[in-house]
C-alpha cells in the first residue's frame, strides 16, 4: 500500500516541469489518499486518530512521528506505542529507499541552478491560491541557502525540503534515511532553523521527555506544573524515601538479634508482599523497559498473578499502594539514547 | 471448584521471571541483604555490643546491598565507591529540611509576579543543586543524566523500601 503511493511520487516528481499548483492538488490527494487509507486501517486508537487530526493541520514534527507509527502499522508491525519514538530502523528503510531516486535527481538539478530555481519558484509563487504555503516555501528556501553550506547529509534535507515543497513526504523519508546518527528535528513555522538552535530543542525536548517520565513515577506530580514545582516534588520524594531507609534500617538493627533469617523464606514472603500489592490495584504488569537501559532485549509481560495467593503480610497503607502501582504503570515513553 | 478453574485459567507466569528489572533488583537486593545482615549478627556476639555503631554497620550493609544490586546505573557505582573509601560515613544525609523547600515555594509564588523567567531558570537551578546532592554520585553529572538517573534511584529506593518493610514486618509480627 506503502509502495503504491511512493512509487507514484517519483514518477510526478521526476519531471520538473511540472507547476507549482498542479504539485499542490497532487499532495492534497496524496494526503486525502493517505487519509483514507489511515481511517480503513485504524483500530479506533487514539494515536490514529491524532494523525488524521494533524495532516489537516501540516504539523511537521507530528507528521514526522505519527508517519513513523504509520509506517510501523503499514509495515505489519503494529502499533507498538511502548517503543516510544524510535521507529525500527528496516521498516524506514524499505519505503525511503524508494524514495532516494527522486531525491537524487532533485538534488543534482537543484545544485547546478540553485539561484534560478529560487527565482522561478518566487515567479510562479503569484499564481498560487494558498498564503501558508507560499510563507512555508519561503521559509524553506532560506534552510536551503543556509544548509547548503553545511555537510551534505544535512544539505539534503534542506534541499528535499525546499524542493518537493509540498510533498513532506518525500523530504521525511530522505532524511530519515540519510544518516541515522544524527537527531532530526524539525523547524516549525516561525522558529529559527540554525544549527544551535536546532540542537537546543533537541536538548529541551529530551529533557521535557525524561520529566513526564519522572512525573508518572513520582506520585503527586501530576498536580504541579512547571519545572521548578516538578523539581521540588522530586526533592521531596527522594528525601522521604531516603529518610525511610534509614528509619527502617535502624529498625531492623533493632530488631536484629532477635532475626530469624532464612533467605529462601524472605525471598518468598518479600515476593508475596510485592506481588499483592499490584494484586490488589488489580491491574496488568508491564514492567518499564526504559528503567534498564542495558536490558532492552527483555521481554517484560508479567501478567496478574493468581488472586487466591492469600499473603500472611497485610497489605500496607495506601500510600504505599499507589507507589507500587506507579512501579507498574505503563508508561509510553522510551528513553532511547 | 469452578473458582479454581477461573483462577487457573488468570495465572499466567512470564516464561522469563529472571528479566523483569524490578524483581532482579529485589532479588539481588535480598541475596546481599540477608547474607549480610546473619554475619552481623554472628560478629555482635563477639565484638562489643556498642549499640550506635552496630546500627552503622547496619546501615553500611543496606546501603551496599542497595549499590551492588543496581550494577547497571551510574549512581550505583558512586555510591559503591563512596561506600568502599569511607565506610563509616553518614552517607544518606537530609541536606535540606522540608521547612526550607516551604519557604523556596512560597518565595516562588510571591516572585512569581515580577520577573518569571529570570527567577526560573535560578530556581530551576537552585533545584538542580539540591537534586545532586540527593543522588549519589550526582556532583558530577550534568543536567540530562542526573535526570535520567533519578528516576531509577528513585524505584530502587521504592523497591528497598519494600524489601526491608517486609523483613521488618515478618520479625514483628
């Protein structure tokens, strides 16, 4: 299904003649395609639902991520909204490299007659019906100029861009083929497309990325915004349960005479005492990949465990409850370095 | 008897216990514990039984089976490290009191009128300071990792919290 759009992608954007406008109402059927095409093939989640909202609205950065989820249903995958934003690297792959014929062709033509290009497309811009756009291929002919001086595998994403204009497509599939290495971010309207500036949303979206995964495991987070009240939240959870060990080991050296340890048996008991208090919140286990960044390979399905394990140790307060819930809870973001 | 078939029919066990993060954790946790803890008490009845110092060793002994349980993250091995040079140290210190964070917010909230980007970033900061000293090893990461590190201390103390809950409970009980 993939293939059939691509395919008909290069063959209108192998010929150069083709006008400004006509590329429009060809991307807006490529889009109404894809719509189409979304809305047969999605399950009512609420990620779809998202994607069909955001191609009306030409978001880029979505697009980018939720072409990416597309890509990873199209391909047989599934939904996979555990995985966080790192899309399998083969599925990109095998619908981009499609992509690289068009991309080269546009590339050597653009580099012999860049400036002429950028005339002829301010000429044709007056017979186009649409602001936005023009504003977007204004913008996007700036990246050009500006990326061509850097390296080329950069340069080719500005030049797709400014290129196939209005086929987003295209210049996503390319640069995400070229050189995977590196952390594509996506200038929107309005907002500065140097390399600094580039790298520091970059930066600012990992770091807002790590906090939502802080503020599901930190419980009372959810009712402070900002990062400073996040923070805060933080400081003191980490000093409450510090402040708990200690109270707990002074207790247990207390206690540690009279100890009667069996190693087997307080695995057992500890287990039981763990394991019902997600019993009792009743909810399905699936252990955070991301905590262990070094044991992705893990499988981690634990379902709920038989309820009829009846524990000697009394389920504790309900604070604690919550805490261990929020051990288990799902939480869709990855870290993925 | 039809209970039974329906809790039967609900019990499923992963293939793989042994890769579930959280209970590798818990017990690696409890195979240094409780080893060590037996050879304390051994060692009590020999040695003086000087109470503040018996609970130091007690306390060295949870802090290292919580830094040798977690080999995989970074503040595992400062702390360890912290632990090997100075075993007699008071290493998890409150370095604010609560009453000090009440007056950083409500300076916030009273601040927050005037400057509200200038006074952000420092108050960010100011938290970030406090966040490394919290975490171990945390002098030396920058802003990301301490970030990425918090949050699996944080479930490692979770999980310890639990562990000694319930060896606790089990002997008071």
């Amino acid at each position: 299904m993939l293939e059939g759009l691509v395919s008909q992608e290069s063959l209108s954007l192998n010929s150069m003649d083709m006008s400004v406008l006509e590329r429009l109402k060809w991307v807006h059927q490529q889009q109404q395609q894809l719509q189409q095409v979304v809305s047969h093939s999605s399950n009512n989640s609420p990620e779809l639902l998202q994607i069909l909202q955001f191609h009306g609205s030409n978001n880029d950065e979505l697009l980018e991520s939720s072409f990416s989820q597309f890509q990873m249903l199209g391909s047989g995958f599934g939904p996979n909204y555990n995985m966080g934003f790192g899309p399998p690297h083969e599925c990109i792959s095998r619908t981009s490299s499609c992509h690289m014929e068009p991309v080269d062709t546009m590339e050597v033509l653009l580099k012999t007659g860049e400036e002429t290009r950028a005339i002829a497309l301010k000429n044709k811009r007056k017979p186009e019906v649409k602001t936005r756009e023009e504003q977007k291929t204004e913008k996007k002919i700036k990246v050009e100029a500006e990326t061509e001086s850097s390296m080329k595998g950069k340069s080719n994403m500005g030049n797709t861009e400014a290129s196939s204009d209005t086929s987003k497509e295209t210049s996503k599939g390319a640069s995400e083929n070229q050189k995977l290495d590196y952390i594509h971010v996506r200038a929107r309207r309005g907002q500065a497309t140097d390399r600094h500036s580039l790298a520091e949303r970059a930066r600012r979206e990992k770091i807002s990325k790590k906090m939502k995964y802080l503020q599901d495991i930190v419980p009372g987070c959810n009712k402070v915004t900002g990062k400073a009240g996040m923070l805060d939240e933080i400081i003191n959870y980490v000093q409450c349960l510090q402040r708990q060990v200690e109270f707990l080991s002074m207790k247990l050296a207390v206690l540690n005479p009279e100890l009667e340890l069996a190693v087997e048996d307080v695995s057992v008991k500890q287990f039981q005492a763990y394991f019902a208090n997600v019993v009792a919140s009743k909810q399905s286990i699936m252990v955070d990949v991301p905590l262990f960044p070094l044991d992705q390979q893990g499988s981690l399905d634990l379902s709920a465990i038989n309820p009829n394990q009846t524990t000697s140790i009394e389920a504790p307060s309900a604070s604690w409850e919550t805490q261990s819930q929020s051990l288990y809870n799902t939480s869709s973001l990855g870290f993925h370095y | 008897m039809e209970r039974q078939i329906i809790n039967k029919r609900k019990r499923v066990f992963s293939l793989q216990p042994n890769k579930n993060p959280n209970a590798l954790f818990t017990r690696r946790y409890v195979s240094h514990l409780v080893p060590a803890l037996k050879k304390i008490n051994m060692n009590k009845s020999s040695s003086k039984t000087n109470h503040q110092s018996f609970e130091k060793t007690v306390k060295h002994e949870v802090d290292m089976a919580f830094a040798l349980s977690a080999q995989e993250f970074a503040w595992s091995r400062f702390l360890q490290q912290k632990l090997l040079s100075s075993p007699h140290d008071d290493l998890i210190s409150t370095s604010s009191s609560p009453s000090e964070i009440l007056e950083r917010s409500s300076k916030k909230q009273g601040g927050e009128k005037h400057q509200d980007r200038d006074e952000e970033g420092g108050e960010i900061k100011k938290r970030l300071k406090e966040l490394q000293k919290l975490l171990p090893g945390g002098e030396e990461m920058n802003m990301e990792e301490i970030l990425s590190e918090i949050g699996s201390y944080i479930v490692c103390l979770e999980l310890q919290m639990i562990v000694l809950k319930s060896i606790v409970q089990d002997n008071t009980s």
